[in-house]
C-alpha cells in the first residue's frame, strides 16, 4: 500500500521511473523472499534487495559527493533502524552490522526508554559485532548519517545552544558525546521530558542509536 501511494505521489511531481529498493529491513525478515514477491506482484516493481556491503558503499558514495575535502580519509557510520553501514576505503572497510536503533531497542529494552543496564547490554553487544568484523580501530574524525543521527543532532543542539538544520553539516565533539550519553543513561525528569518533546516519535530508540 504503502509502494503504491509513492508511486501517486511521484508521477504527480513528474517522475518517469521509480527504482526500488529494499536494505536491512527487509534483509532481516524471515519471510524477505515473500514479502518481495507480493510487492512485485501488485505494484510491478522489481525490488532491488541490496546486500550489507552495496549499502555501505551507497552510503558513502552519497555522502562523499557533498564532502569532497573529506573522501580520502573519511569514514562513514550509517545509522539506521536495522543495521549499521561501516565504511572507510583508507581500511579497504565496507560491512554492515545489524545494530540498528531500533533493531537494538526491540532487542534488549523492556519499556519505553531503556535502563543503564540494558544500554550496557547494546554498548557490549555492539562492541563484540564490531570486533568480529574486525573494528577495532578508534579515530578522530567520523562522519555519520541517518534519521537517528539527524534526530540526536536536534537533541545535541537544544542541550549545547546551537542550531542544527537537515540542509547543512554539524559537528560534534567526544567529549560532548560523552556528556550526552550521561544525561540520557542518568534520565532525568528534564531530558525525559525535552527528547519527548523535541522527538517523539524516536523517543524509545534515541538512547540505543547513541
């Protein structure tokens, strides 16, 4: 249903060819090969399902183009709700892990926000992932993308007095980080209260993406 009112929409704003296609999401599901089947079947689209690796790579390439003083060097972390793209051509590094915001929420929080415990438990689970995939390495300087990622810049922006716009790039130091994380592990009443207002519909996963 939901292919279908894309598809209104986007012959009425002049599109002449839609190319769908489907990342961990679907890559996920148990049932993928099915779901793809009734969306071709009812929509007559084929849907490219693109491995972990294609992702990663079309992740980057997107966002290279807009920072090309940072192509050589740079790495990207992809934030998405059900995996996480790692690239970087300097370590000859394009993987994607299933550690999505939301892929992490269902899978170790109980309630609405999680606890420090269960934050732990992502932190661990996400480290051990990255070191079978052969991260180790720390660095300086990444650069990240996704709806998670846009969404903690607006909540980094409210708590450090800065504006942020989905338009432009934003930087954001460890250390400041490090202090975000704090404040949404301790979860006092006034960060419950601004991440509802600011995010409410990524209240639940805005602590896992972090």
């Amino acid at each position: 249903d939901i292919m279908l009112q894309y598809d209104k929409i986007a012959r009425e704003n002049g599109a002449e060819r839609l190319y769908p296609f489907a990342t961990a999401s679907l890559r996920a599901a148990s049932n993928c090969q099915d779901v793809i089947a009734e969306i071709e079947k009812r929509t007559s689209y084929t849907i490219d399902l693109v491995s972990g690796e294609e992702e990663a790579s079309l992740s980057y390439y997107g966002v290279s183009m807009n920072l090309p003083d940072k192509k050589d060097g740079m790495i990207l972390l992809d934030i998405g709700g059900g995996s996480l793209e790692i690239v970087s051509p300097k370590h000859n590094l394009a993987t994607s892990l299933p550690v999505g915001a939301l892929a992490m929420y269902v899978r170790f929080v109980k309630n609405i926000l999680p606890t420090e415990k269960e934050l732990e438990e992502v932190y661990r689970h996400t480290k051990a992932l990255a070191r079978e995939a052969g991260i180790t390495q720390k660095t300086d300087d990444v650069c990240a993308t996704g709806g998670s990622l846009r969404a903690f810049c607006r909540f980094h922006a409210h708590i450090f007095g800065k504006t942020f716009s989905n338009d432009t790039s934003y930087t954001v130091t460890r250390e400041e980080i490090t202090q975000l994380l704090k404040r949404v592990t301790d979860m006092d009443l006034e960060t419950k209260l601004a991440l509802i207002r600011l995010l409410p519909e990524r209240t639940h996963t805005f602590a896992t993406a972090l």
